[in-house]
C-alpha cells in the first residue's frame, strides 16, 4: 500500500522504526489462506532477499498457468491450491470458466492481501493517478505461503460467485501448520449464525495453529454498523475491525456563485469545467428514494450535472442500488457528472471511477439546491483531490462489524482495527478493475493483512512471544485517537465516538506493539479453561487438547481467561476477576495502576501498583467491579491502564448491569 | 449419493505424528460406519493428519450421525461456504 504504513506510523524512510529492528520481517513466512495470487506482480519480486528460510517444509504446486519452477521465488515459497471439497459438496461439474485449476488468483483478492501484508518495494505506483507513490508490504521482507481455497465458480445463469468451502480452508491449516508457517491471515468470515468453536472449521485450524505458537489473524467482517455481527470471535485468534486513514480521495463541487462542497467519489476523471447544474423534479415525489424514480429529459440532462436526493438508508445494498439507477439514467441521458444527496451516516457506495458520481450529506444538497433555486443558469465545476494528513480524522469503518461478540459476549470482539478503506495494493490481471497490475479496495479483508504483516515483524523481533502476548502487545498499546490526538469516531447511524466493540482495543500501534512492557498471556491450561467454561466435555476437550482433562465441578468464569480487556454482560453482584501480567520490558520496574471507570462503575485494582524485578516476571493481581445503579443499563466503556512512566499497558472495560433477566438490546 | 454432502469429521489433536498411519486410522474409521474400505477411499475428501486430526467425507445424514456417536470423534461437521470480506 502506499500509505497506510506512513499512518500506521512506519515509514520506510525512517532507520529507526521497528520496520528496520525487524529486518522488515526477514525469516518470517505468512500464510495467506485466500483467493490464490498473481505471481508475477512486481510486489512479489525477491531482489535482496535471502535463502528461503531453514524451517519452510512446504511446496510449490505446478497447475493451470503456473509453474513452480518459475512462479515461486525467494518472496512466494509456497503455492497451493485446494477445490475438492468444494467439488464434492457441488455434485454436478463445477464451471471454472473464470478460473485458474492452480493457486494462480483469478478474483484478485488474494494478490491484494498477500501483497498488503507482505508485498515486495516497487516504485511510482498509483491508482488512475490517485495514491502515487511507493507501495509494498507491512513486512515486505517476510515470505509468503500462498493456499487457494476460494473460487470463482460461474454459475447457472452466468452469475460469477465466490465460493469458499470449509472443508478446504480446513485443509488449508492442515497443510500451513506442517509447512511451518509462522503467521496466517484469513481474509474469510462467516454470517450469523456463528457457529461453536467446534463447529467452526476457522476457529478449529487456528485452535491448533495457536497450539503451535503461530498467530492466526482473521477478518471482524463486513456486516457492520449493526451490533453483534462481529465473526471470527474464537479468543484465540485476533480479529481485526477496519478503519480509514488519513487520507482521501474527495471531489470538490464549485458553484457558480464561488462556493465550494467536498463531497465522496472516488473520480479520477479530468475535471469537469463549469457546466450547467440541474434538480430534475420527480415524477412521484413520494417515491422512496427518489433515484430509481427518475425520468431524464435527453435534452434536459445531456451535458449537464444532475443534483439528486435519496431517502433509501440504512442497507448498503439498497442505497447502492438506488444510486446505480441514477447514475444509469443520468449517463444514458448524456449528463457529465451525478451528485447525490443522502443520508450522511450511510456508507458512501463505490463507483466507476470514470464518470464523476459525487456523494454528499443532505446538509450540503440542501444548500446546492438551493442555489440552483436561487439563480436561472446554475452552474458547477468538479475537480478530484486527495487529501492526505493531520486535517482528515479517523474512523472505525461503516462495514466494519461490530460487537458485542454473539458467541461469547464476555469475549471482547473485534480485538484491533486497522486501516480497511481505499487500499491500494497488487490485483490479479484478470481483475477488471485493475490498473497497471494494482486496485482500490476496502474492506476488513484489507484490515487483516496489515496486522498479519505487522505481527511477522514483532516475529521478527520475539521469536518466543506466544499468539496470545503478541494479541495482548497489540491490543494494549492500540490508538484510541487519532493523528491529530482527537478521539476516534465510528460511522454509523450515528456517527458516534468509537468504542471497543467497534474497534477493540483501537487501531494497531506498530511501533508501541513492539514494546509493550508488561504482555497478558495465555497458555494450553488458559484455554482448556476457556473449553470447561464454555461446557464442553471432559472427553472431547481431551482429544482436543491431547491431554487428559477433568473440568473443576465448579465451572471456571470465563471472565477469567488472561485475556487483554474484560467485557462483562451481565454484571449485578460485585464481581472479582483475576488477571496476570508478564514484563516483556526491563526487568526491574514498577507499574502503578490507573482505572478509567465505566459510567455506574466502582473498580479497584489489588494490588494497585506491580514490582518486577530479576527474579519476579509474571505478578498476578485482581480486578473489582460492582454497580451503584441497580437497573439494567446498556454497556459503557472504562480502560485500566498499567504504567511504569516508559510503558502504558492499557486493556478495555466494557461493563453492562443486567438485574432484571430481559433483553436490553 | 443424491442426499449426501461432504462433512467434516473432527478428532482433536493427532494421537501420533506418522501421517500415512494416521490416513489409515480415517479410512478405518469411516469403513466401520459406510461399510467397506474401498467405499471409504471412494468418499474420503480429505485427510487431516498434519495439525490436527479428522478427515472430510461425502456423508448422508445417518452416516453423518453414527459417525457423531463414536467416542472418538469429537464433532461431524457439515460442510459451509465462506466469504471474502
């Protein structure tokens, strides 16, 4: 990417960042369970990089357009592909029409989250002019494994799906945990209903995974703003929300009388001089929406801009769909340029790049119409710009899904954001929507391979950090502000102050993650305390573990697990939780602790401040909370944070009082 | 046939590291329920035998089902589509 590692506080100019102390990941192989890749990317280009490292025991498949010999290098070390389950499952012959039978990707996905993750440097990159600049990698020299488990199958009716079968991402972690992959990245998510962990084949590879100190990083979704959508909620695997950055690509609309509007489209066009500006009145102004009512006049619109209202929101869909039928009508009616007016906290819909598609809030389609009101020949100019830096700030994404966690509300879900919107990266050359071999994609599929990069240099950097220290690294020293030091917010309806159930502990701290000071960690009796407190039994955690298991009669309190936040659903009588920390940073230290109270809150921490020294690494202490309102609330957000004056070890407090047994929601 | 989907037959953790043994110990195991070896190969999708153990079948639901009631596995699995996000 070409500028979400700048924001992410990484610059590749910079000798000191931990993008050099991790000699940028060299050594580090990441699994990407995805779509397959495009081997001939200039992202995957080796020049500089060493043997392939000792511990890699995998291949390189040979298949439809690809040849190991030629197509795997010092950068992509493994290559395979897995379709028989989906085969199997579809009975009939699948049409793979618009397919490689290889690891070769066809969609682009899987380029786009290798290369996000682990792409190589390549130079004057940009997107139709738009995101110039250096693109590569989080660790751009990690290695990569790459496993195809997703598929574009045509389908009766020529519909082109993607399809992705459990069975063969299951294979997929079969063969990476023998390959010996350190980090693995799944771009891949489920709907609600979520499924147990044993139900879940994701939730059962990284189990095992996790089980041999690799991070499995996974997706949050894409079913945001709605509450409880967040997939991929396993407390061991890190789930990671998406975010913007501080930059983007608006189009300014200049009015005839000199004001100027910016409104969202991603339009790389040549700017539009002054043209004349028309509201095209509705044949049924009650129509929902508006958009998909309209009856262009070829005479009235050829030439010209159209201002347009819709009152579809709330669904992404329907809001897309109501602004392609505008924009359909309004080019088939010869107009050069579409702006509409919507509900501002909806998602603001992506559109050919090519023709100016302009999205702004009702506030300022209001003052454009009534300017066009105002004089007989309205008139408006549109010109694209970028944006990038301190002004633009930062949200939780409008996709990115949500908690709380619908498996396990206690816990917290997603665990980091990172940035998910308007990505440039690699692309396959059979993506459309390419240009010169890279695209703009949003998504938390983007979130993900960025903090699968950064988790390979803070591999690079703690080789004996276990999954659950680096989870721990990341989330407690994650930003809750933005650049500018102002608090994130989150899109939705409405755009609200971000909370740890839109981006868990907030958006990924590279830099900060690298030295935590003090790591909350888990072990195999952690999460075999985890398996008995979620009542699975004796005999199926015993195989799963492969160590004979009897769960204590009295259930563990899955508060309990020695996880990097405390999320807790149903508080009425005060509660004791335990938590240990382990000092990852200068042996003689001193942390004093400090409580952010959740609203209608007491907590109090014993002991309140931790002693490390030589011989003392690991200290355990207790968390207290209790309720001084006696009525079922919603939830409300603390932190409590561990300090040694070098070191802020900050975890979330999500607190909800239930006294009475009904449905808050 | 017509009623059958893969499904994935999970054990846990391997009980021994050799790979080949382990693909036998599947074999067998879906032999007992489908009722010969050579039909078990014809059904077996996949082994799993490298970070865990179990394996992927064609299954009918009854198959599906005695496979779930055997002390040995831990849970039947029907097979699911992903998406990418």
């Amino acid at each position: 990417t070409t500028r979400s590692w700048d924001f992410l506080g990484l610059p590749s100019q910079s000798p000191s960042n931990i993008l050099h102390k991790s000699s940028m990941g060299d050594g580090v192989i990441i699994g990407v369970i995805d779509s397959g890749i495009w081997p001939e990317s200039k992202s995957f280009n080796h020049n500089g990089l060493g043997p392939v490292p000792s511990h890699w025991k995998g291949i390189c498949e040979s298949g439809d357009r690809s040849n190991a010999t030629i197509h795997c290098n010092r950068k992509i070390i493994g290559a395979r592909r897995f379709i028989d389950g989906l085969r199997k499952e579809h009975g009939k012959p699948l049409n793979l029409s618009a397919e490689f039978l290889s690891s070769r990707d066809a969609h682009g996905h899987g380029t786009h989250t290798a290369s996000t993750a682990a792409g190589s440097f390549v130079t004057n990159v940009s997107y139709k002019g738009l995101g110039h600049g250096t693109i590569k990698g989080g660790a751009p020299n990690a290695r990569l494994a790459i496993y195809k488990v997703c598929w574009n199958v045509l389908e009766d009716g020529n519909a082109l799906v993607l399809r992705c079968s459990s069975a063969d991402v299951l294979k997929a972690f079969d063969e990476a945990l023998h390959d010996g992959v350190d980090v693995l990245s799944l771009s891949i998510g489920s709907s609600i209903p979520l499924e147990q962990e044993v139900h879940d084949d994701i939730a059962i590879g990284s189990f095992h995974a996790v089980a041999r100190g690799i991070t499995v990083v996974c997706a949050a979704g894409n079913h945001g703003p709605l509450a409880e959508t967040v997939s991929n909620t396993a407390p061991w695997i890190i789930t990671v929300a998406a975010s913007t950055m501080d930059r983007s690509f608006p189009t300014s609309i200049t009015l005839g009388n000199n004001k100027t509007f910016l409104g969202q489209a991603m339009f790389t066009g040549p700017e539009i001089g002054f043209a004349s500006l028309i509201y095209p009145e509705l044949d049924d102004p009650t129509a929902d929406g508006g958009c998909q009512s309209l009856s262009l006049d070829k005479t009235m619109v050829a030439g010209k801009v159209v201002l347009y209202f819709t009152r579809v929101s709330g669904s992404t869909a329907a809001i897309g769909t109501a602004i392609t039928n505008a924009l359909a009508a309004v080019i088939e009616a010869g107009g050069v340029g579409l702006i509409v007016a919507k509900n501002p906290s909806d998602f603001s819909v992506p559109f050919n790049e090519d023709f100016p598609c302009i999205q702004v809030d009702y506030e300022i389609g209001t003052q454009i119409l009534f300017y066009i009101r105002s004089t007989r020949f309205p008139l408006v100019k549109l010109r694209p710009k970028t944006f990038i830096g301190k002004p633009l700030s930062v949200k939780v994404a409008y996709f990115s899904s949500r908690g709380p966690n619908s498996i396990t509300p206690a816990i917290l879900k997603p665990d980091i954001a990172a940035p998910g919107v308007n990505i440039l990266a690699a692309t396959s050359l059979r993506d459309p929507l390419w240009e010169g071999g890279y695209r703009m994609e949003s998504g938390t599929s983007m979130s993900t391979p960025h903090v699968a990069g950064i988790v390979a240099l803070l591999k690079a950097m703690h080789p004996n950090w276990s999954p659950a220290a680096i989870k721990s690294a990341l989330v407690t020293t994650a930003w809750r502000n933005g650049p500018s030091g102002l608090p994130i917010f989150a899109e939705g309806s409405s755009q609200k102050l971000a909370n740890p159930f839109d981006f868990g502990g907030g958006i990924v701290n590279p830099s900060e993650a690298a030295d935590p000071g003090l790591v909350y960690d888990v072990g195999k009796a952690g999460y075999i305390q985890y398996l008995c407190a979620m009542d699975y039994n004796n005999s199926d955690i015993t195989r799963v573990v492969k160590q004979n298991t009897t769960c204590p009669i009295k259930k563990p309190s899955i508060l309990d697990m020695n996880l990097p936040s405390i999320t807790i659903p149903n508080l009425n009588n005060p509660i004791t939780i335990e938590r240990s920390v382990t000092n990852v940073g200068a042996p003689e230290s001193i942390y004093r602790a400090t409580i952010e109270t959740p609203f209608g809150t007491i907590v109090s921490v014993n002991p309140s401040a931790l002693v490390f020294n030589s011989t003392v690494r690991k200290l355990d202490f207790t968390i207290t909370i209790s309720a001084i309102h006696r009525m079922n609330t919603g939830y409300y957000f603390g932190s409590l944070c561990w300090a040694d004056g070098v070191h802020l070890v900050r975890i979330p407090l999500s607190v909800r009082t239930v006294f009475a047994p009904y449905d808050e929601n | 046939a017509a009623n059958s989907r893969v499904h994935i037959v999970y054990l846990g953790e391997r009980q021994h590291d050799n790979p080949k043994l382990l693909t036998d110990s599947h074999h067998d195991l879906l032999a007992t329920i489908v009722g010969s070896k050579e039909l078990a190969s014809e059904l077996m999708v996949y082994s799993y035998r490298h970070g865990f153990s179990g394996f992927a079948a064609k299954l009918t639901e009854s198959q599906a089902q005695k496979l779930s009631e055997l002390p040995s596995v831990v849970r039947v699995i029907p097979n699911s589509l992903h998406k990418l996000q």
